[in-house]
C-alpha cells in the first residue's frame, strides 16, 4: 500500500509544480508582450508643439517640436503626453498630437473615442490647435521661444511694454491716461485687474476692488 502511495504523491506534486511554472511564464509572456507594446507607441503631430521639461511650468520650453514630427510615447496622462524626440524627453500637450502605431486594444479604444465624440467637438478642437499653434509661431517669430510661452500662457510681469501686455491679455475694457510733463501714465481696467503703465512700461497690478 505504502509502494502505491508515493508514486500517486510524486505526481500530484509534479502537476502542481507544473501548473504554478506555467502560470508564472504565461505571466512573463504578458508582461513581455505590453512592454513591446509600449515601447513601440508612438504619435505623429498635428501642428507644431512646445516641448517641455516640466508640465507645471509652461515656461520650461526646451524647444519647439514641427508639425508631422513622430514622437515615441513614454507616459501620458489626461492633458500631456511624455514623450521622447531626438533623444530629447519632455511633455507635449495630448491634444497636437494622434497616436500612429498603438495595440489593437488601444487603437480599439480610440475608435471608439472618435465615434462617441460629436463631429462639432471634433472641428472645434481641430480650430483651436491651428489657432494654438498660429498665434505661438506669430509669438515666436517676434519674442523668441521662451517668452512666447510665457506670454500664451497668459503671464505678466513688471517692465513689460504695453504690446507685449496686449500679446499676453488682448485688449482692456477701458484705459485712463494722463500727460505730465514728459512722463505718460496709463491705467488699463480689465474685468478683475487694473494694470499701471509709466512711459509704457508696466510697473504695477492689483485686483479691482468690487
């Protein structure tokens, strides 16, 4: 009896063992597989884009990537894409650029993205990127990257002139000028700022009490 008990145990173990070791490499085949997936995404753009070294400060521009550049996806998240271009990595914003080699799961999932979402949405954004990307050329052309950044993102700062004020917020709802002398002071009344302007250069701020 003890003779027919062994060999039994000896193979129960073996099916165990063999069960466990292929769960374990069906496991490394799947997670082989996604990183081949992964590393293989890429994305074409749209419009030309800023690249930059950090996503929360939209002046860290380290260059501007042209339009039809393919970029290799490293993250994403809701708003940017990390990307790697011309061994140069940095974030770009999702919406200037379309993946062009994804999985099928992922490419299935954009399909579906495209189906659900309005035609309308869809043209309006297409608007907004070629806006985007004309005013930042326009921007760049006549500042240079960096402060072409800044200004589309909507900054200001002490020592700035008047066009460059108008380039960063459009024009004021109302503007208040006085001539002494040879000094020109101008107040420009946007809806919640009051801007303070010496001989065109900006020089103060403050909010509108209401």
């Amino acid at each position: 009896m003890k003779k027919l008990i062994i060999p039994v145990l000896i193979f129960a173990i073996g099916l165990t063992s063999n069960s466990q070791s292929g769960t374990e490499t069906l496991e490394l085949l799947e997670q082989s597989n996604l990183s081949q997936q992964e590393a293989g995404l890429t994305a074409t753009l749209t419009s030309s884009s800023r690249l930059f070294g950090d996503k929360d400060d939209l002046t860290s521009v380290i260059f501007i990537i042209p339009s039809g550049s393919v970029v290799t996806i490293l993250d994403s998240d809701s708003t940017y894409f990390y990307v790697d271009f011309e061994e140069n990595e940095g974030y770009i914003f999702k919406r200037h650029a379309v993946i062009s080699k994804a999985p099928v799961a992922i490419q299935e999932e954009v399909h579906l993205q495209q189906e659900v979402q309005p035609q309308q949405e869809i043209q309006e954004e297409l608007s907004e990127q070629v806006s985007q990307g004309s005013r930042f050329s326009y921007l760049e052309e006549k500042y240079g990257s960096n402060m072409a950044a800044r200004l589309i993102a909507g900054k200001i700062w002490k020592g700035m002139n008047s066009e460059m004020v108008k380039d960063s917020w459009g024009i004021a709802q109302k503007t208040n000028r006085v001539i002494s002398g040879n000094t020109i002071k101008e107040e420009w009344i946007f809806r919640n700022t009051w801007l303070y302007f010496e001989n065109n250069t900006l020089v103060e701020w403050g909010p509108i009490k209401q």
